[in-house]
C-alpha cells in the first residue's frame, strides 16, 4: 500500500485498532484483528513489546497478510526493521522509539510514519517538519493500557488542526461514549485497545465507534 503524500493523508482517518499481545496472541490475534475489521476499524497497529522475536514476526506478518486481504492500513509500533520484513504500510513511533527522518530513510517515502506527541504541541511541530504522516495525541482518558500517561485536553486537538494540518489521532481511554468530543475537536482517528478487544464482541464494538464517523476525513482538509 504505497501512496503518494495525498492519498496516505486521504487514507488515515476512522476507527485505528492497537493490538493488545498480552491477552490475545497467535491464532487468537488474528482472529481478533478480523473481527474487528469486520466490524469497520480502518488501520491496525501491531503493538507487541516483548522480546520475542520469532513470535513477533510470526503475529506481525499473519497480521500484514490478513490486513492486505480487507485493503486495511498496517503499522508497526517502534519497530522499523520489523515492518520492513513483513512489508507493512508503515510505523509509528514514540518518544523514544527513534528518529523519523531515520525511519523514512529505511522505509521510504510511501511508508506511513506516525508520532507520539503526548500533550506536546511543540513536540508534534517537530514531527510535522521532520516528515511524520499523522500526529497522535492522547492520554484524553484514563487508559488500561497506560495508567500513567500524561493527561491531554481535546482543545490540543483543535490548536494541531489549525496550525499544523496533518492528519491528527487521538488515543487514551476511549469509549464510544467519551469520544464524540474529541472529533468535533479535530480528531480523525480514534485509537483504540481495550474497548475493542477487551469487548465481549470485538466485530460490534469496533462497528460502535465506525458508526461515529463519517465515511470520509472528518477534517475535510486533505
């Protein structure tokens, strides 16, 4: 899935799933991801941060096949040489997981590259002029998954659209409740762990937040 700068800003907006590995791996992972693409998600992220080599290239490349099938975005978290082997769309990276203009190089300009700009503005300027395709802010929301994240306000969101017009992600602790504030904000994806995968149906839970978004770039800007 090798866009030009337009089509990749086109493409990321909607329901972005992160793959929980400590409580689905392998087959069920797979199974997992499905249902939630069944369900509407638009862009996958395998999150895996254990040291298991094989395992991870296992899971990531039965994940790039399944989401190559279904036409769906794939990304790798903090993992360059990762998503190089099983020939993902692209990464994303956090504060200490490298630099993007280093990621671009390996991975090319088609690649797909996000950053982890926290509660930073500052820190998404520096990703938008070092070459990143989308800026991820959050925690918005006390989150499962990081606990001791830094809390972000949905106004950051609102200020990153005006200034620095890339396609923005909100993450922490989202719920179909708590999220229709942050796409009026400025929000074109919404990424999402538990409250997908933690669901007791992965495919209708994933349809709930589908369904809060329109079936374009709800910025109308790209």
């Amino acid at each position: 899935m090798r866009q030009n700068s337009s089509a990749k800003r086109d493409a990321l907006w909607g329901l972005y799933v992160i793959t929980d590995t400590l409580k689905t791996q392998r087959t069920a992972l797979v199974q997992a991801v499905a249902a939630a693409i069944a369900g509407g998600a638009r862009i996958v992220q395998y999150r895996d941060k254990s040291g298991d080599t094989k395992r991870r290239l296992a899971e990531a490349s039965a994940l790039r096949a399944l989401t190559r099938v279904h036409n769906v975005i794939f990304l790798i978290n903090d993992d360059v040489a990762l998503a190089l082997a099983v020939g993902a769309d692209g990464v994303h990276l956090g504060r200490e997981d490298g630099a993007i203009a280093s990621a671009r190089a390996e991975l090319g300009t088609g690649a797909i590259i996000g950053a982890s700009c926290y509660n930073d503005l500052a820190l998404a300027e520096q990703a938008a002029q070092a070459g990143a395709d989308y800026l991820a802010f959050g925690a918005f929301f006390k989150s499962k998954t990081k606990p001791h994240a830094v809390p972000a306000n949905p106004a950051l969101l609102t200020r990153a659209r005006a200034e620095l017009h890339l396609p923005l992600c909100a993450i922490g602790g989202i719920t179909p409740e708590n999220a229709p504030p942050l796409l009026t904000a400025g929000a074109d994806m919404l990424a999402v762990i538990s409250a997908v995968f933690a669901a007791k149906n992965i495919t209708t839970a994933a349809h709930t937040f589908a369904a809060l978004m329109p079936n374009k770039n709800p910025s109308g800007l790209f």
